[in-house]
C-alpha cells in the first residue's frame, strides 16, 4: 500500500488521479488533499477519500472546514503546501496544481526523499536546472505524469538509456492544424478551447493551439531525461494515438500507444516501475486505425520555434516566456485580444528581456511577478 499526498486535487488531472486511486484502493491511499478554492468538491473528496491532512488556499475556508472535519489536520496557503512536503508517511508527492504555487514545496519534498508524480508544467520549465540538480543530489525519482513524458519514460525503460540517441514529442497540433493564420486570427476563445482529442484545462487548452505547450514539454523533456535540445524533435501526430517515441542509436524507433487518456500516464506515474490493469485495461482497439505524422510548421506556429529558443538560452528566458504566456493566454480566453495577439505579446516580452544565466530560485520568481505586474 502506497501513501499518496495530492496538490491540486480538484484540477482536471487532481480528479483523475482520485479516479486512478479509487480504482486501485488495495494499492494507493490518498493521505493528504490540498485544494485552492473548489471547497464543494473537496468536500466530496474528503468524504470519500478520508485523508489524514487537508490543506486550501484560504484561511477562512480552512477554520469552516475544521469544524465540519474534527478529525482531520488543515492547513492553508502556500505554507500548508510547503508543510505537506513534510509529511513522513508519504510515499509518493502528487504535483497536479497550476502555476508556481508548488514549486518551493516540491522542491522541500525532494530534499525530504519522496517520490515526485509531477503534472505542474512550471516546476520543470522555471525552475529545470535548480530542481533536477536537487533530485540528483537526494536520489530522487521524478516521474512525469504528462502522456508525452510517460512514453518516453516507457520508451526509456529508465530515466537514463545510454543507447537513445533522440526524442520525439508527439503533438496533435491543436484546433487550428488545419486553418490559416488569417483563420487562426478569427477564431474566438470558444472555438479554441475545443481540442480534438483531449479534455484538458483551459489553459492548457490554448497552449495546444499556440503550440506553446508543445515547446514546453520539449523543455521539460530536456531537464527530465537529460537531453540536449538539438535531440529533441517535436512531430505532428493529428490522431494522438503515439504518446511520443525515442529513437535508439541503431535505427530503432520505440513508441508508446494508447487511448488519449491522462488516466494512463498517472496509473504508471503511481505504479512504476510496476504496471497494474486499471480503467482503461482493454478499452484501446488498434483494429483501422490510421497513424500519419508531419513536420511542424513553424512558421504557421513561431511560438513553437520561440519557446525552444528560450529552453536553449536557458537562465531566465523559460519564465519569461511562460509568464507572458499565461498572462496573454487569460487575456485571450477574457476576449481581450485575439488568437494572434497571444504571440504579438510574447515576442514582444520575450525580446525585451534581460537574461541572467543560473539564477536563484528567488530571481526566478520575481521576473515572474515583474511580468504578470507589468502585463496585466
Ligand atoms: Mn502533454
């Protein structure tokens, strides 16, 4: 039986984590929930789940919680996640939160030895080199829990394969594979938000459409598994059916397959190196299927190109990027600006900022907040 603390536990991936969880109770225990601000369904989730440790964002959800829950430790904010980490019992440290809110905490939780299941896109992205250093150091695992990452890991067999020789990243290419850029610029916030294949956030929705989420996890998948950029190759697989491949130093091409359901890569996230039947044992049929893979356009989608180039610069440049993303991806889904104006707003950050190579986590976090201040 394995000890589960979950971050983000009402998010899109939090929910289906749970659902990995209930289907699997005689192996995981969910011993820790924390929340933001969806107090309705956390409770339902503490009902059924019966966590030791309850954290949320706000201290007044968590003194109302306290009298409903006699039983169960609360904390709240930042500080209950970071206390979280702390937790002995656990065995492995769920990330499924948005944002940086985490990242200090993950990084306390690697220093305390635990496992990481790690969904948040920003730990790795911001703070790549600082938290994988820190992971070398303490021998611990970071096991990724997006489907692109998981296959690679699969496709690995380990976290380092001295016989890979490159990565290539699956991407569906979003809504607007198929549209102009006069299209793209028409589209509404609405029309973006349906992607093909897969039911995600908002956020990370947009970020398929931009591709910007493409060049992320090319970032990420750099700081994971150690590769240089130049071996990192981002393909367009519209039918989202391949998870990702890796390409051995004899010609060989490994790939993971699989229905597009996130409920895969966080069962293997929870059971590796172990695998276990689950929810979606047997729902794959591989019977007419059609598989096709394209070169990217990246002059139909330059923040694919833009956001590789600021992983290859390194220092600052990835939160830069990303922090100007989030800012005019929420202006975007508020239908302040159009689809095209997302990129006109991360250009624009992206070449007038100045680059410090190895910052600190603390300077890493204030161009963060300098640029949401400055751009909202
Ligand atoms: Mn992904």
């Amino acid at each position: 039986m394995k000890n589960i603390v979950l971050l983000g536990c009402t998010g899109s991936i939090g929910t289906q984590t749970l659902e990995v969880v209930e289907k699997l109770k005689d192996k995981f225990r969910i011993i820790a929930l924390a929340a933001g601000k969806n107090i309705k369904l956390l409770k339902e989730q503490i009902i059924k789940f019966k966590p030791k440790y309850v954290s949320v964002a706000d201290f007044d959800d968590m003194k109302l919680l306290e009298k409903e829950f006699s039983k169960i430790k609360f904390f709240c904010g930042e500080d209950g996640l970071y206390e979280f980490a702390n937790i002995p019992e656990t065995d492995i440290f769920v990330v499924a939160t948005n944002g940086i809110v985490s990242v200090k905490a993950t990084i306390k939780a690697i220093e305390n030895k635990k496992t990481i299941a790690l969904a948040n896109k920003e730990t790795l992205v911001m703070a790549g080199d600082i938290v994988m250093k820190k992971a070398k150091e303490n021998n611990v695992s970071i096991i990724p829990i997006d489907s692109e990452h998981s296959a690679i890991l699969q496709c690995l067999n380990k976290q380092d394969n001295p016989y890979a020789k490159n990565l290539w990243i699956t991407a569906s290419g979003g809504p607007f594979l198929n549209n102009t850029r006069e299209e793209m610029a028409k589209f509404s916030a609405k029309e973006a938000l349906k992607h093909p294949r897969w039911m995600m956030g908002k956020k990370i929705t947009i970020d398929c459409a931009t591709l910007v989420n493409k060049g992320l996890e090319v970032i990420e998948a750099h700081h994971l598994y150690n590769f240089n950029y130049d071996n990192i190759k981002v393909v367009i697989h519209p039918q989202s059916i391949v998870h990702s491949f890796v390409e051995f130093c004899d010609g060989s091409f490994l790939a993971q397959m699989g229905v597009p359901s996130m409920h895969i890569p966080i069962q293997y996230a929870l059971s590796y190196p172990e695998r276990f039947e689950g929810i979606k044992t047997n729902s794959f049929n591989i019977y007419n299927k059609k598989l096709e893979f394209f070169e990217p356009d990246f002059e139909k989608f330059p923040l694919l190109k833009l956001t590789i180039d600021c992983g290859k610069k390194g220092g600052l440049m990835p939160a830069i990027l990303n922090a100007a993303n989030e800012v005019a991806v929420y202006k975007f889904l508020n239908n302040e600006i159009n689809f095209l104006d997302i990129e006109k707003i991360i250009f624009s950050e992206v070449k007038n900022a100045k680059n410090i190579l190895n910052p600190t986590l603390d300077e890493i976090f204030d161009i963060d907040k300098k640029i949401r201040k400055e751009l909202l």
